[in-house]
C-alpha cells in the first residue's frame, strides 16, 4: 500500500476515478497502484505526481513519510 498515495488523493479531494480517468488507464488498474498490488512504471509515478502536485519518492513510499516544510527545518 502507498499511504502517501492515499493521503494526497484525499488532501487534493480527486476520486480515484477522475485520477485513472486523467492517466488513462482503468480505475481498476489504479485501485492496485493505490493499494500496493500492482507496481506502476516510472511514466505513470511522474503523471500520477505531476497530476497530484507531489514528490514521486514521497507518494510511493511504502510507508508515510512526513514532508518537512522548509520553514520548520533548523
């Protein structure tokens, strides 16, 4: 599962549907990205980013990553 993944679908309020809609590919197909089943290629991690305004590293992490807001780094 990519919990990053889940979590920005959700902070951004797309539907996996719109999402899979916009890749091109199957909703079913983007169910098993989303929940760690299927492996995606690195085309489809850099449109899924790009669509979703997101580090590719950070959305396909296995486990949740906090971002660091470079206003809080000391």
């Amino acid at each position: 599962m990519y919990p990053n993944l889940k979590l920005q679908l959700w902070k951004s309020g797309m539907r996996q549907n719109r999402l899979a809609l916009l890749l091109g590919i199957h909703e079913t197909l983007l169910s098993k990205i989303v929940n760690g089943f299927r492996e995606p290629d690195s085309e489809v991690r850099s449109r899924i980013a790009r669509i979703l305004a997101s580090d590719a590293e950070w959305l396909f992490a296995r486990e949740t990553v906090t971002p660091v807001n470079a206003d809080e780094r000391v």
